[in-house]
C-alpha cells in the first residue's frame, strides 16, 4: 500500500540541537544495526521504519557493514527510500559509516582516505541517494595519520557526498583532538557516537563534558545494552532475541551476568510505572549533554515502548541513588 506520513508526527516527540550546530535530532533516533539486514524479514523494518517516521524520528542510522550480510541494511533501506520516503528525503536525516572490516585487501577497513571514500560511494548506491546528512569515522584507527582521516570527512563534505561529519568510538582525547584538526579545516565535527547505558558508562568519566565544551552533540547507542535492560529476559532466552541469533552480537553470558541487575531495575521500572526500557532511555536523557538516544527494534511493539520514554523522563535523588546502588552490586 502506498505510504503516507502521518501529519501529525512532528507533534510526537521532542527535537534538540546537536552540539553548536544548525541541526537538532529527536531525543530519540532508530539504528539499522540489527532487524533490517538480508537475514531479516523486509516487511517487518519496513513496518518499523514507517512507524519510526509516523512517530516524528527522523533521524536514521546505518553504517556499511550492517547486515547481514555486510551491505544489506543499507539495500534494504535503499529499497524502502525508493518506495516510501522519497517524497520525505529533506525531512530525513540518514547517517553512514565506515572504519570496520567492509571488503577485503588493505582498503576495506579502518581510517585511510582510500578506504573511507570509497566505502561512502558504495553505501550512497546501496541507498540510492545521492548525499548521506551525517557521515561518520566509525572507530579510532591507531595506525593511520588522525590528520588523514579527517582529511578524508573534510573532502567528503566539499564533494557534497555529506553535509555533516562525526567520528564515533571516540575518547575525550580523541575527541578534542579530531575536533581540532576538523576546525582547522572548516568542517565542525557534529557529532559523536557512543555506547552508553546504564550498563555502559565509559563516557560520564570526561567524554560528556569535553564535548560540552568543544560543541559536539552526544548520540549514545546501545542504550538498552542491546535488550538486556528491557523485559525481554527477565524469564530466560527467548528464540527471537538477539542473544539466541547466530549473527546476534548479545552473548548468552552476558545476559546470565546481569540477570540479576535486570530483575531489581524491572521491579524499580514497574514501581515508576513505565516498562524497564522507557526507565533505562529516560535515564540517559536527563543528561543535558546527550542529543539523542539510539535505539534498535526489532519490532514496532518494541519501538512503541521505546517512544513511551518521552512521557516520563523525571527522576528524583532517591530513585537515581537506587539505580547506583543496584548497579553497583
Ligand atoms: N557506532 C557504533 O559502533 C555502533 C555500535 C552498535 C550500535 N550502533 C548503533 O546503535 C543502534 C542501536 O544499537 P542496539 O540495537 O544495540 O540498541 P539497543 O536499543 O540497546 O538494543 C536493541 C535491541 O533490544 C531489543 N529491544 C529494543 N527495544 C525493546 C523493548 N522495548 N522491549 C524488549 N526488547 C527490546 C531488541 O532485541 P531483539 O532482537 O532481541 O528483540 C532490539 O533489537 C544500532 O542500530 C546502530 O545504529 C552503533
């Protein structure tokens, strides 16, 4: 059936600015990491897809080797840009990466100026449009010149195949200083990708306030660790999960490991009256740092409950003490 946006999506969910740039996301954002690769059913990420963008997100994260196979989320994204949102495109704002294992030889993978351009023409055809919004180095790479790497985001852009860059994986250090080359060379960073849940804190240590400070907006993934912090294991593995898929990267023992945890936050989440996942989005976004949440669904159950965040996002000094204290157990 032919699709149509809901009019009424800009009225769902809130939008903020990224860093000190023109360009604002909405609190909450939906990755193509999983659910919408050549494994997958087509119908069903068309189905979320739809109802990400009928519920006001408009921002949409790929990278090249999404799958799989490597490749196929951005086909199959391509395929339903062509079918659906084209009417939409300059309502989108579509992400892609490069920096993991994409093709083999010494230019399928890391930082260099070779490997990054040509993965960006792959994924524009793979897509089939003809600019990405957010272009991103996907993981620092030890052995290449950062200068080079930032070159590379900065042609980019002048060839007008990315109106933004970002870099993600990215410490505070590593941070202040691809910020640094990139403003020297005219192309502000926008952006930084990184993992961050409750299960995941790396990023409160220093990266939170350099980015503060340098201007670049926060965009955390993983933010339900990858469904443990849902109700989706509270009573085992189901088949469908992440954790039971071959290609799923959840592990078996890290769902054992932190069962326990999962118990006494769901309990918590309940006493909230809002499901563990909305808990676990909503406590991010009490970070004025933070631009966006980075959620992936495998179903538009799941992406609905996720949305649910937005309509309780307090919390007062004793539930924040009682996550620390179930965290820290
Ligand atoms: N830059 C990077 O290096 C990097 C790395 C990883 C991810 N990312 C980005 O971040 C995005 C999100 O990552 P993620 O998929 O790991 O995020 P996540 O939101 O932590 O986990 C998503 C998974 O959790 C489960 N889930 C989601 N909502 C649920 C709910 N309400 N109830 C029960 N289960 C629920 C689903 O798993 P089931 O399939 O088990 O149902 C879903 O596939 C990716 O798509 C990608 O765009 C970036």
């Amino acid at each position: 059936m032919e699709y149509r946006a809901n009019t009424q999506r800009y009225e769902q969910i809130e939008y903020k600015r990224c860093g000190r740039s023109g360009i604002k996301l909405p609190l909450i954002s939906l990755g193509l990491w999983h659910n919408f690769g050549g494994v997958d059913t087509f119908e069903n990420g068309r189905k979320i897809l739809r109802h990400a963008f009928d519920n006001g997100i408009t921002h949409f994260d790929l990278a090249n080797n999404y799958g799989p196979p490597p490749g196929s989320a951005e086909e199959n994204f391509g395929k339903i840009m062509a079918g659906d949102f084209k009417p939409y495109r300059d309502e989108m704002i579509i992400s892609t990466k490069a920096g993991y294992w994409m093709w083999n030889g010494p230019y399928g993978e890391w930082g260099s100026k070779k490997y990054l351009v040509a993965s960006l023409d792959q994924s524009l055809k793979r897509m089939g449009v003809d600019y990405v919004d957010i272009f991103y180095h996907h993981r620092p790479d030890p052995n290449t010149p950062l200068e080079e790497t930032m070159a590379a985001l900065d042609l980019i852009v002048r060839q007008g195949k990315a109106l933004y860059v970002g870099i993600s994986n990215y410490s505070a250090d590593e941070t202040e200083e691809a910020v640094k080359i990139l403003n020297n060379l005219g192309t502000p960073c926008l952006i930084n990708q990184v993992k961050y849940s409750m299960f995941e804190r790396w990023v409160e240590n220093q990266l939170l306030s350099t980015a503060d400070e340098l201007g670049v907006g926060i965009i955390a993934f993983s933010p339900l660790a990858q469904g443990l912090l849902t109700d989706k294991y509270l009573n085992g593995i189901p088949a469908n999960s992440r954790a039971a898929k071959s290609w799923g990267f959840l592990q078996e023992n890290e769902v054992e490991t932190a069962i326990d945890k999962v118990k006494a936050l769901n309990e918590m989440a309940e006493v909230r009256g809002q499901s563990l996942a909305q808990m676990a989005i909503a406590w991010l976004l009490r970070h004025k740092q933070l631009t966006s949440v980075l959620v992936g669904a495998s179903s538009v159950e799941q992406l609905n409950d996720n949305l649910g965040a937005l309509d309780y996002l307090l919390f007062s000094e004793e539930e924040l003490t009682e996550i620390e204290a179930i965290l820290n157990k």
